[in-house]
C-alpha cells in the first residue's frame, strides 16, 4: 500500500474561544491538516509549540499576556521549522511589519475568506509567504516610506513603544525597570528590547545605549 502523505500539523493560538472553535471547525473539515494543539496566551502558545511540534501556528496578534508578535519570535527563535501565520481583526501596517520582523510568513485578517485561510497554511506549511491582500498595499508604502527616511533618521523604524524603551535602555533601566515605569509585562519589554535590536542591526544592550548617545549629540 503506498504511503500516505504526512498532514500538516496546525497550532491554533487565541484568546477567545469561541474564535479557535470556529478556526477549529474550519479547519477539521481539511483531509490534509490535522489540528495538534490550542492556546489562548504567549505563554501557552511557546509551551504548546514545544509540546506539539506544529508545522504551522496560526496566532492572534494580540494575547492577554504579550503581543503575538513576541511569541512568534520566541517560537521561530526555538523552532526554525516552524512556521508563523499571524492573524488579527486589524490592517495595522506597524503590527504587520513587526510580524515580519519576528519571522512570520504570513499575515491575515480574521475576515479573510476561510478558504484562502486554509491555502494559506498549506503554502506556508511548504515554505511560501503571503499577506493577505487587505494589508498588502499598507505594507508596500511603509517600506517606501521607511527605505526614505532611515537614511536620515535610523530611530524612524522604531515603534513608539520601542522607542520609549530604548530611551530607558539608555538610562540603564532593566527589563524589570522599564516594565513597571512603561505599565507593561516584562516578557513586552523583552519582545521589544529584542526588536530593537534586530531593527537596528544590534547584538547587545549596550550597543543600543551607546547607538542612541551617538544620535543625541
């Protein structure tokens, strides 16, 4: 008997319910993906990639406990061959270039029709990358617009979240530190200590502090 095509293994990661029942629904009615996991937090999410292996992750941009964006990074930072699909009810041109910058390989709305939903995840399960096309054109003119400006000012690629944290940085705050004075989580700060230095092309937080006392003089 020949052998049967392995299923891609699909990670549902949501805060609410009654969106992974829904996504649940979708997506059992699929012969070639087999549901391995739910999650409805970051936490959760990296615990369960761990636990399940999953090919594909299809997770919600925004979770109760960190942004999806910093699960993702954490995912794909431990699990290469994992893929990232993020999803959100938002066309926000800043999340979708984040999610990027974290190593998704696609980014879709929760009104996306759920058959293109569903070729989504078999074409990032084989390697490929889509945007849905709802956010493609804000994309397109945010690298434009960014590609004219970082030669002028670096900081500009920056997200105002980012940049507040970058300052505090400076000053030889501590993640937990700039936790507290900014009213966010520390596994945020960590998300986007993690951009920063990705974005501007850093290893260490040193080099941050010292990158942003160059452009202050």
């Amino acid at each position: 008997m020949a052998r049967q095509p392995s299923r891609v293994r699909l990670l549902l990661v949501d805060d609410h319910q009654v969106v992974r029942l829904g996504l649940r629904a979708l997506f059992q009615t699929e012969p070639g993906i087999e549901i391995v996991g739910e999650a409805g937090t970051a936490a959760d999410a990296i615990r369960a990639a761990t636990d399940h292996e999953p090919d594909v992750v299809l997770l919600d941009v925004r979770l109760p406990d960190a942004p999806g964006t910093c699960a993702c990074r954490e995912i794909r930072a431990a699990h290469p061959d994992t893929r990232v699909i993020i999803l959100t009810s938002y066309s926000d041109e800043e999340a979708v270039l984040e999610s990027i910058l974290a190593g998704a390989s696609g980014y879709f709305l929760k009104q996306t029709d759920p058959e293109r939903l569903v070729e989504a995840v078999l074409v990032v399960a084989r390697g490929g990358s889509l945007l849905d096309p709802g956010v493609t054109g804000l994309v397109l003119e945010r690298i434009r617009s960014q590609a004219n400006q970082s030669s002028a000012d670096p900081l500009r690629i920056l997200s105002d979240s980012e940049r507040r944290v970058l300052h505090l940085i400076a000053e030889g705050k501590t993640n937990r530190q700039i936790a507290e004075s900014l009213f966010l989580s520390e596994s945020t700060v960590k998300g986007h200590v993690s951009s920063i230095l990705q974005k501007l092309h850093l290893s260490r937080r040193a080099e941050a502090a010292a990158f942003l006392a160059t452009r202050s003089r």
